[in-house]
C-alpha cells in the first residue's frame, strides 16, 4: 500500500507539480461567466426534456440514447466552465483530455460496482444504470465548478443547479 507523505512533492508526477502552473489573478470576463452560469438550469432542464421521451419509450437502446444526448450537453457545459480555469490547470492537459478519462473512469466504475459478480452479470440493464450515474456525476460536477468560478467572482445571487 502506497502512503502519501505530508508535504513531499517530489514523489509527484511533473505535470501535477501546482507550482509550474500559471496562474490568474482574477477570473476573465466574470459579466459572460455570470450570464453563463444564470442559464444554465435552463439548459439543463431542457437538456432533460428532450431526453425524456427517449426514458419513456421503454426499450434500453432508446434509454441510453437520452443519456447520452445528456451527458454530450454536460460535456459541452463543463467544458465551456473549465474555459475560465488557468491554461494547464488539471493535471496540466487539456481539460478535454482530462474530462475524456474522467468520464471513462466513471463509466468503469459504476460499471464495475454494479456488478459485483465479475463483468456481463449484471444483464442489459446495467449500461442503462451506469449511464445514468455518470449523468449524475456530471451533474453534480457542474454544480461544483459552476460554484466555485461564482465564489471566485465576489459576491453574486444565489444561482440553483
């Protein structure tokens, strides 16, 4: 078992290293993120309207399908938020690179815990339950990052997810 010693870095991959990696002074363009943020319980509430036929609709292709039209917004959202993060900030790659594998490690993930058994013995269904969990995962990502750019901005409405 690996154990993380208090304060070394050197044990740390290059690209982690917080000290290489620029840094703002302030947040650009707050007045665009702030219109931004105030639209997007809107976007998602549509994003979940256009999705809900395809949940009602019974079969599990048509399921995974709302999903995914769901999690695609959800990337685009998160990946406009992390557009006011400092070039390099997330683990000093693009942060579509880094959503990439975060989101394929959510679906590994869920899929795995969903499926005690070893893989393929959860049945059909599973592909549906993992992909709402990821939906749900980038849900509560957006919330969070959306969150922190507001703290960020100084004091601001309050904004609900």
């Amino acid at each position: 078992m690996v154990q993380a010693r208090a304060g070394q870095r050197d044990d740390l991959p290059e690209q982690t290293k917080r000290d290489e990696i620029p840094r703002q002074t302030r947040i650009p363009d707050q007045r665009r993120l702030l219109n931004y943020i105030r639209s997007l319980p809107g976007v998602k509430r549509d994003a979940y309207n256009r999705a809900r036929p395809l949940w009602n609709q019974g079969d599990m292709a048509s399921q995974r399908g709302g999903a995914a039209d769901v999690i695609d917004i959800y990337v685009q959202i998160l990946l406009t938020l992390c557009g006011y993060y400092p070039p390099g900030h997330f683990s000093n790659v693009s942060f579509q690179d880094y959503l990439s594998e975060l989101i394929a490690s959510r679906y590994r993930w869920h899929r795995a815990r969903w499926e005690p058994l070893g893989a393929g013995t959860g049945g059909t269904i599973i592909r549906v339950l993992v992909a709402g969990d990821v939906m749900a995962d980038l849900d509560s990502m957006i919330s969070e990052i959306a969150s922190n750019l507001l703290r960020q901005c100084g004091p601001t409405e309050s904004v609900g997810f």
